[in-house]
C-alpha cells in the first residue's frame, strides 16, 4: 500500500489536479473573516512575532501552534487574514500530498475527492483557525507510525513531535493521546516490541519534561496550561455538565449521529468503516494505523470530557469535526473495493446512507435527506449501470455542494460589499456606531489604522454613548447578525430606541442586502 523509495506518486495527476482546486478554493471562495476567535489568532500571531508576550492566563494564548504559523506570514508579508490564511492552505496541501504518497493509485482515486468535498472542512481552508492546522498534525500521526519497524526512532520522533505540537495547536489533539498506546498493545501481541517503542518513551518523557517545565519556569506550575484549560470553562447552552439527565443522555447517545448527518459528515463516517472494521480484526499496514487513529477520535468526540474536575462531553461543533476528514478520507480510499466492488458491503451502506438519510427527515433537514438519498441510489445502481459512469456520478455528487457552499456563503455574507461600506464610513473622520462582532474585528477589519479603528463604536455599550453624544454619527448595520450572531438582534434594537429618545433624526441612508448604513444627527427642535 504504501510506496518506499518510489518518487511515482509525484507524477500523480490527481494530486496535482487537488492542488491546484485546493489553490482556487482559497482564492476565490473565500468569503470574510468569521468575526470570532480568527481575530484572536491573527492578532496574537502579529504580535508574536513583534516580540511581544502573548501566552496568559487565557487559554488560547497557550495555542502556540494556531497562530505562531500565520503571524509569521502576517508579519513578512503584511498583516491580513488572507496573508495569515496561507497557513491553513499550506496544511491542506501538505495533508494532501501525504495522502497521495501513502496510498496507491487505486486507492487515490477515492480518497482524494473525499477529502477535498467536505463542506466545513473547505470552509476552513480560507480561514485563521487552529482546526485546519490540528488536520495536519492529526495526519502525520497514523503515517509516522506506519514506518515505525523499519525507521524505527525516525518514526518516533515524528510520532511524539506531531502529538505534541497538535497539542499545542489545540487541546482536542488529546483524543490522539491513546493512540501510543494502542500501538503499543497490538505490537507486543505480535511481539514486535522494539527500539520504536522504547524510542518514543524516551522522546515524550524528553518533550512532556521541556513543555511542563516552560509552564513552571514562566508561570510557577508546570499544570499551568491544564488550569487555564478548565479556569477557561462557562455555563452556556454548549455545556452538559449544569443540564438535566436527559440533556446529557441525548449528547451521549444518539447526538452525535444527528450532528454528524445535520454537518454533512454522515458519508464519511459510513464509507470509512469498512477499512476500519479490515483494519481492526486483523493487522494491514496503513489500514490498522489509521482506523486505530479514526477510532480514538470518534471515541473522544463521543464522552470524553472537556474537564477533569467534572464530566462534559465536547459540544460537536461542526468545526471542532474536520480534523476527521484527512482520515476518513484515506480509510475511505482504501475500502473502496468493499463499500464500491463488495456488492453485499455496498448494499450494507446504501442502507446505513439511506439511514442518514432517514435521520435528515426526522430531523427536519430536507438538503442532507435528499443529498443522502440520491447518493445512496447512485452507490446502489452500481450493480445494474456502467461503473465507470456511478463512479462519475458519485464523484459529481460530492464536488458540486462543495464548490456551491463557497457560493453560498459570499452570498450570505456579502463581506466585500461590507468592507468597502465599513471603510468608506470611517473615512469620514465620525463616529461609527457598529454590531459589537463588528467591533470586536476592528484590527483585522482595519488593518493599519488605528485612528479608524478608533471610530468603531460596539452599540451594546448604551450608556457610554450617552456620554459620548456625538453631534453626528453613522450607524452601520451588518445583516449577517441575524444569522451568526443571533443574540445581538436586541441590541441593535435597543440602540436605536436609545438614539430615539436621545433627540437624533436620521439625515441619510443607503443601503444593499447586507448593509445598512444610516446617518443620524441632533434634532434641533430638541
């Protein structure tokens, strides 16, 4: 399966061909910043990079992996979140030649198109998020343990350095931590204990000594990241732990099954499990690493908790997920000739699909039912339509709802229209009263300017506006709250009560399907 001293793979067209779509998805998908930790990542990597001390007593200033990357681009090349972006698409690429080298040409021929169609993880590739770097990191762990017999303290090397900076990128790195382990288990059964096993002790026992020993050199407690991790923890409608029995059932149960055909995961959980199950009851080199891998994520995903004082399961957001796809997609790849030639394995997952599908309508979600149908009866007509023509039409089915999200979102979003509109207002040299998402980005949205920046007003903070009572204003309201930021819908309404009463009369407005920019002055009958 996997190709040692065979440079062949280079010359593989659909590689290149996944480069070069991966290229062009970052280029013209790309539809704004998320207004949301993104912003974090990209200013903590800037000033990183300055020389600045960025890691605190917040825990995301522990992720050293999600912003070191991209504040080295921002800081060599200019700061901008499509500058710092090039990290996420240097990851993908990276994940996807990997694939390419470890798999044949048969088995490229599945894994690829999978890998490269799942909607969030696409969404992501434009974006500063810690997430798409994690993807990478999760990756090379089933692949360093593939060569651990013949290249033994190489691979272990690579093993211990790719959970340890995974870690660092993001905590959800620790569902890979059993992963050793489990390799440890299957190789003393077949008594190929070794020089790997007692290399890779070495090294992490090395590495856990230097990265606890920062923590206590620096902040006096070498569990100082594990503290802000749980210090880090709200009440909120993602928790479990503060709900009912039955809140926390649901989220253990059947939850994660409803998110995963709700976020468009259903296919690739389904189609990867024959590869897991071959790869589980009896050893195969690539296959046996990377379900064990797969395993250890749905497992952690599933009940393993965010806190070690109490239990709370991972709320599955379906961005926390995508470090799953690169996987998948290999297991996919290479279980091709069972859930696509097997014609008793097809039939077994046109019935889990159609399962999803089933799920979708219960649940009320029309597009994913009907997407898992029609895949589903596509996979099935293998047996009665030219396989040549169902392997077309799958491979269809999977680009076309990727390439049309991208669409989607710039059009729900409208973030050139609404950057050139913010801009515009703030060189008026006025106060600009904005959506609080709009005020948290302001360094990112206005990169450079800070005497712009300063003119961003959070409309959440009434009473400092009170005080503030500008002659004339603009307020400037961006549509997409209604759909991401759903509870700042009051404050704008309170805002503008506010301004009411305070004697301010609108003087103009303009406006398209995103934007709303008003601009208000005093009432001089007032």
């Amino acid at each position: 399966m996997i190709q040692q001293k065979d440079f062949s793979w280079i010359r593989s067209s659909p590689m290149w061909l996944g480069m070069l779509y991966l290229v062009a998805f970052w280029k013209w998908g790309y539809d704004g910043i998320t207004f949301s930790d993104d912003v974090f990542y990209l200013v903590t990597g800037q000033a990183f990079w300055e020389g600045n001390e960025v890691v605190n007593d917040y825990h995301f200033s522990s992720r050293i992996g999600s912003y070191v990357f991209s504040g080295f681009l921002t800081n060599l090349f200019g700061f901008s979140d499509r500058v710092g972006s090039i990290a996420s698409l240097l990851a993908y690429l990276g994940i996807l030649i990997l694939t390419v080298r470890i798999l044949d040409q048969k088995s490229r021929l599945w894994a690829i198109p999978f890998l490269l169609t799942q909607v969030y993880f696409l969404h992501f590739l434009t974006k500063v998020y810690p997430d798409s770097l994690l993807a990478f990191w999760v990756i090379l762990i089933p692949i360093a343990a593939i060569s651990r017999h013949s290249h033994p303290y190489t691979s272990a090397l690579l093993l211990t350095l790719s959970l340890l900076v995974g870690f660092m990128t993001k905590e959800t790195m620790v569902f890979l931590f059993p992963f050793p382990f489990l390799l440890f288990y299957l190789d003393g059964k077949s008594k190929q204990l070794g020089s790997f096993h007692l290399a890779f002790i070495s090294f992490a026992i090395l590495f856990t000594g230097l990265y606890l020993g920062y923590y206590w050199w620096t902040f006096g407690d070498p569990l100082y990241r594990i503290q802000s991790v749980h210090e880090g923890h709200y009440i909120s409608e993602h928790t479990f732990f503060d709900k009912d029995w039955k809140a926390m059932l649901w989220r253990v149960s059947f939850s994660p099954l409803v998110t995963y055909v709700e976020r468009g995961y259903w296919l690739w959980m389904v189609l990867a499990m024959p590869a897991v199950v071959k790869g589980l009851k009896s050893y195969h080199r690539v296959t046996s690493e990377f379900s064990l891998a797969l395993v250890c994520m749905l497992v952690g995903f599933w009940w393993m908790s965010t806190s070690l004082e109490y239990y709370n399961p991972l709320y599955l957001n379906p961005r926390h997920l995508i470090i799953i796809v690169p996987i998948s997609a290999v297991l996919i790849g290479m279980g091709a000739k069972f859930w696509l030639e097997d014609s008793k394995t097809r039939n077994l997952m046109v019935l889990v699909i159609l399962i999803g599908a089933l799920i979708g309508i219960l649940i009320g979600d029309w597009k994913q039912a009907a997407f898992l149908s029609l895949f589903g009866l596509i996979l099935w007509s293998y047996a009665v339509v030219r396989p040549f023509l169902v392997n077309i039409a799958l491979v269809v089915m999977l680009f076309l709802p990727a390439i049309y999200s991208a669409y989607y979102q710039q059009q729900l979003k409208g973030y050139t229209s609404f950057t050139k509109l913010l801009q515009n207002e703030v060189n008026h040299g006025e106060v600009v009263a904005v959506n609080n998402f709009v005020a948290f980005s302001k360094e990112v949205l206005l990169p450079y300017q800070e005497t712009q920046q300063a003119l961003l007003f959070p409309i959440e903070r009434l009473d400092a506006f009170e005080e503030l009572a500008p002659e004339e204003f603009s307020l400037l309201i961006y549509a997409y709250h209604t759909h991401a930021y759903p509870k700042e819908i009051p404050d704008v309404e309170e805002f503008l009560e506010l301004i009411a009463e305070m004697g301010y009369v609108m003087i103009s407005e303009k406006e398209d399907k995103w934007v709303k920019v008003r601009r208000y002055g005093k009432d001089e009958g007032n």
